[in-house]
C-alpha cells in the first residue's frame, strides 16, 4: 500500500476515535493528537528543514540542523497573542525537562523586535526560557505574507514538528498541551522516524 496524506490523515482521524492501537516502533504513522479546537496534520511526503536559519534573542544564528538526531518541537509565538500567553508555560516547563528527551523544544517569536518578546517572557516570568525570534518573516509566514516561507502558519500560536532527520513531520494549530502523554508520544515518534 502506497503511504499518502489521505491515508496517513485517515489513519490519524481512526486513531483519535479508538480505532487503531498506540504507535509502534516501525509504525509509519503517528500516534494521534489532537486538542478540543484542532487534530495535528501529517505532512507527506515530509520536506527538508534542516537548512532554516533561526535567530536567537540575542542575535545569534544558527540552522535547524543543530537539533539533527533529535525530534524538534519548533512552536510560533507572539506577545499580541493570547492564546500563546497559556501555552508558552508549558513549553518552558517541557523545555526544562526535555535535557534527557530525544526531542528539543524551540519556540520562536514572531514579535517585530526582540525586546518587545524579551519583556514579555520576563512579565510571565519565564527565567531561562530560550527562544529564537523572526522579525523579519524570513521563516514564517500568514496568508497575507506576500513572500513563501519555509512554515506557512493557519493561525497562532502554531507548532511544527521536525523529525530527526531535519524534515518536517506535521503542524498543529492553536495552543495546546504538549506536556500531554498523546503529545509526548508525537515527540517521540518523530524523533525515531
């Protein structure tokens, strides 16, 4: 059987009402996740991101290819986004506890200057919390963007999962609780596949 979005989009959506088991090692699909508003969306075939060019708070620069071996999490904030404002504590604490995970969180403001997003992650109090910034929309883009970017983003805050090799896996739209066992499970996928 050849592997499409449409199975892989099914086999999720059976997944989510109890018809299939858990992944399993080798399983080309992943396990299911899903919040009250949204289900994640598998991308196939999966495209190269390894290449990306992030920028830190700080100005540093570095590539997606930094995190190869590892699952990445790559989750698109804003300071002027309320639903962000309760899933950006959950990624510091999964930021916190991912050191002995096989995948890394990397959030990445879309806020125009960097310290509009330092400012706000200090009034949440979110010591230690790294995140990387796009001000110049180089990486993401909205539907009114009239440049292509790499992650195209249907609404905020927006995850993309990037899998160990540096391809992108699969996005979900709107907060959620990536602390979640479902999610979890997601993360890991990715980083075997």
């Amino acid at each position: 059987m050849t592997v499409t979005r449409r199975t892989v989009m099914l086999g999720a959506a059976a997944g989510a009402l109890g018809g299939l088991p858990p992944a399993e090692a080798g399983d080309p699909y992943p396990p299911p996740f899903s919040t009250p508003h949204a289900q994640f969306t598998v991308l196939d075939p999966r495209e190269e991101a390894s290449h990306i060019p992030l920028r830190d708070l700080g100005g540093r620069r570095r590539t997606l290819a930094a995190y190869r071996g590892k699952a990445v999490l790559l989750a698109f904030w804003a300071s002027w986004c309320p639903p962000c404002r309760r899933e950006l504590p959950i990624l510091h604490r999964l930021q916190k506890q991912a050191k002995s995970e096989p995948f890394v969180i990397v959030p990445v403001s879309l806020d125009r200057d960097a310290a509009t997003a330092v400012a706000y992650l200090q009034r949440l109090r979110l010591e230690g919390f790294t995140s990387f910034i796009d001000t110049e929309g180089e990486v993401a883009s909205g539907p009114k963007s009239k440049v292509a970017t790499p992650f195209p983003l249907y609404g905020m805050p927006m995850s993309y999962v990037i899998d160990a090799k540096g391809r992108s896996g699969g996005y979900l739209t709107g907060e959620a609780d990536w602390s979640a066992p479902e999610a979890l499970a997601l993360l890991r996928f990715y980083a075997r596949s």
